[in-house]
C-alpha cells in the first residue's frame, strides 16, 4: 500500500509472514515508521478499525486493532482473516517491535493480561497530637471507607528520611479514633501504631494525617472510580500508595514488610 501510511503495512505484512497474530507497538514507533503521526492519534476514535487511511494500512496486512493504551502510548494489532495462524496455533504469536526488532511470545488468551493503574489524592485532614492525659487525640474524620496515611517527620536534625505509615479500612473513625487510640489486647497492629505515634510524640515530633475517600482506577487505559467499599480494592490503592512511597529516596514506610 502506497502512501503515508505504506511503511506500517510493510511492517505489519513482515510481522505476517512471520505468522505473528498479535503485533504491539507504540505510537513513537509508528511515528518514526510513517514519519510522524497527527495530533489527533491521541484520541481512541483514530484508531477505529475504519476506512480511514491509517486504518487501511493496517486492514491491508490483515490486522485490525485489538486495543489502544492511550495512557501509555501502544497499541495492539490482531491478526485476522484467511490468513491467520488457527486458534489451536495461538501459542505462537509474537509481538514485534521496531525499535528492538525483538520478538517475544505472548498469552494467548485475550483477557490473560492485567493492566491496570491506580490514581488517588491525598487530602490533609489534621495532625496528631497528645492530649493533656498523654493519649492520643486523633482529628474527626468520616466512618467512611478509605485510605490513611501517617507521616512522621525526622525529630533528630541529622536525621534525613521521614516516616510513613499508609493504610485502609473499612471505616477512617474507627480505625484511627477508635482501634488506634483505644487498642484492645488482641489487636497487634493498633498496639503498635498506638506506640509508635505515642513514642514519636513524646519526643517532641509531629504527625501530620491526610486521607483519600476516592480513587480512580484504569483498566486496559480506561478510568473507573475504584469502589473502595471492597477490601480488594482498597488493599489495592493502598499498595499503589506504597510502591509510590518507595520510590522517594527521603520517605521510609513503616508498614510491616
């Protein structure tokens, strides 16, 4: 196929002889295949298996798209038709890149990938603080599900990382006025939050408390509110919290490993 998009369809009819089923690439890949892309590649619609020129070029090595990652800037072309490796054959299917020119199998089944991203926003909501009986004094916050997040800053001056501590529940009151600041015997997590948030007071430090009562989810590059009502959701965020943590340099969780 001739034209701006004619180097895609040689790309995708080399991946073809090769009896590729399913072909990923990323939209700079592409670009530098046709010499640029449009602004307009930025939205699903352009990549609609239609008769516009780009979707011919496809079309006319036997692919169609399967899925476009908007967020990540990739999409995947499926190979259909008369000639397509049989289903029994799916196995074999590689995905071809440009600019590695590696290939490398993949599952066959379409929904054996996990694809998924976590946005949320913390919000201040208060510090903790010492009453004048020495306990904790926690600030109103909503039974409501939801995230919380302790940050205790350095109280050495030659210490330079701070302390954090992030975690969900089913509902922020009880877990940080009620458990946190009223543990029972058998609550091994609350005691030790509670000595730790006592321990860091007493020593003349701060504990700043923010939470999130929402979050955004995105499946296969499409954005969901995250139902944190379920505990699998909620450990969720929490764990996309954490691995966001881990990567200042200036911040240490305390969470239990």
């Amino acid at each position: 196929m001739a034209g701006k998009y004619g180097p895609l369809t040689a790309h995708l009819a080399a991946a073809a002889g090769r009896r590729c089923n399913l072909v990923e690439l990323t939209f700079d890949e592409i670009a530098r295949l046709v010499g640029g892309l449009p602004p307009s590649s930025t939205q699903r619609q352009w990549w609609a298996n239609t008769g516009h020129p780009q979707a011919r070029a496809w079309m006319a090595a036997d692919y169609k798209v399967q899925q476009v990652y908007l967020d990540r800037g990739r999409v995947r072309f499926e190979r259909g038709g008369r000639n397509a490796v049989p289903p029994d054959r799916r196995a074999r299917a590689l995905i071809v890149e440009p600019s590695t020119a590696t290939e490398r199998p993949v599952r066959p089944e379409a929904d054996s990938e996990v694809d998924v991203r976590v946005v949320l926003s913390w919000r201040h909501s208060g510090t903790v603080v010492l009453d004048s009986a020495s306990r904790l004094s926690i600030p109103d916050l909503p039974a409501a599900p939801g995230l919380y997040r302790l940050s205790l800053p350095a109280t050495m001056p030659d210490a330079s990382r701070r302390r954090i501590y992030i975690g969900e529940t089913s509902s922020l009151s009880r877990r940080l006025a009620g458990n946190y600041r009223h543990p029972g015997p058998t609550q091994r997590t609350s005691l030790r939050i509670n000595a730790l948030l006592h321990g860091h007071l007493s020593q003349g430090g701060a504990v700043h408390l923010a939470t999130a009562l929402t979050a955004t989810v995105y499946r296969a590059g499409r954005p969901q509110p995250l139902d944190l009502t379920v505990k699998a959701c909620r450990l969720l965020a929490e764990n996309a919290a954490l691995v966001a943590v881990h990567a200042c340099e200036d911040w240490e969780t305390i969470n239990l490993p």
